[in-house]
C-alpha cells in the first residue's frame, strides 16, 4: 500500500490514444490507433488531426501506433512515428517507422527509417509492436511484434519478434550485436521477444527494462 492514488482527466476526445510525445514549446502529440495525430496544447485537444500523415491499416493491433520526438527536437523538428502498412497482398501487413516534421499543420518531410522485407509482411492482425524509445546516445530504439510466429523471433534473419536499434536517420550503429553479420538483420538489438509494447531505461540502474503484452493462460 503507497498511499492514495488520485486520476486526474488531462484531455478527453481522444479515440484509442496509444502514444504520447512531449514538445518543448509545452504542446503534446498524441496517436490515435485510428490513424490520427492528435495535438493537445494548452490543455485542450484542437479539434483537427495533423494533416497528410500516411494512410495506415486501422484493423485489430493494426493502425498508427507510437509517436516520439527527437530529442533534438527544438533544433531539428524531427518527429518518428509507426504505422500499420498493407502488403501487396492485401492480407499481409507490417509495422513501418518513418520520421517527418510538422508545418503549418501538416506533415512534411517524410523519411522512412524502417520498413521490413516482402516475407516480413505476413497474414494476420496482431502483434506489430512498436514501442520507441532514445537512448543518450541518440540513437532510437524501437520494437516490432512476432506476428504470431516464436520461430520468426528466435531467428536473427526476421526483423520480427525484436527490439531493433538504429541511428537517427536510420542507419545501423556499427556496435549492434548483428550488424555486419551474414544473414542476420542489422538493426536487431534484442530477439525472442513477443510483442512488446513497452520500452524505458532504469533511471539508477540504467538498464533497459520492456514490458511484453503477454498470452492469456
């Protein structure tokens, strides 16, 4: 027992909000599942989504999923997002992390910072992940679910089931535990995960804990 809790409304509005990103300027980013990128400043949620985000897959797990600002942001503006893709197979999905920046409004500027291979976009409509986070480094770390396949996440040459690792811009931090290897994929950072959806350093410890959203039984 901590003593009592009190659960204070900040915004209401919102429609499957799934991740939160805190500006500089005091404004919050807000991710609705649904496909929206929400702005809430001064308190108040303004009524109309960022314009020009991508066209996502809004299905079961799928839709827009976390958002983060670089941390760098009040030089660079830089703002990362994943989102649900659809495969060229219309019954295949998977998760994609971009960056982009918002003017006026809109979203502008779009890079792509990871998109997985053709056979990474699997039947089905669970398990995408993606959890960011930056380390002091600067460098993102980001996590894509198994898609309900353990053997995809034990294996080094599926980008499924892991917590990857990569620069800003994308690129692949020389230091990953795979990068460079044969037939393993660089980013990877952490495999044999399931779907996790959590990502925070220890603030004493600075260990990098990951919550998991778990099987039921």
């Amino acid at each position: 027992e901590r003593g009592p809790t009190r659960i204070e409304t900040v915004v209401d509005g919102l429609a499957t909000p799934w991740g939160i990103a805190f500006l500089p300027d005091g404004r919050m980013l807000v991710s609705e599942r649904e496909g929206r990128l929400r702005v809430v400043a001064g308190g108040r949620l303004l009524p109309e989504p960022i314009r020009g985000t991508p066209e996502c897959l809004v299905r079961q797990d799928g839709g827009l999923l976390d958002v983060i600002a670089h941390p760098r942001f009040a030089e660079n503006g830089w703002i990362y997002l994943a989102y649900v893709d659809l495969g060229r197979d219309p019954a295949t999905s998977m998760t994609v992390v971009i960056r982009g920046r918002i003017r006026e409004g809109a979203w502008v500027d779009q890079r792509e910072i990871f998109r997985g291979p053709p056979e990474s976009y699997v039947p089905g409509w669970t398990h995408y992940g993606c959890r960011f986070l930056f380390d002091r480094a600067g460098r993102l770390l980001f996590t894509i679910g198994e898609r309900g396949s353990p053997d995809a996440a034990q294996d080094p040459a599926s980008p499924l089931g892991k917590i990857h690792r990569v620069l800003d811009d994308g690129g692949v931090p020389a230091d990953n535990p795979f990068a460079g290897r044969a037939g393993a994929w660089p980013t990877v950072w952490t495999l044999g995960n399931r779907h996790a959806q959590g990502l925070k350093f220890h603030p004493v410890t600075g260990d990098l804990w990951e919550s998991e959203h778990g099987p039921s039984g």
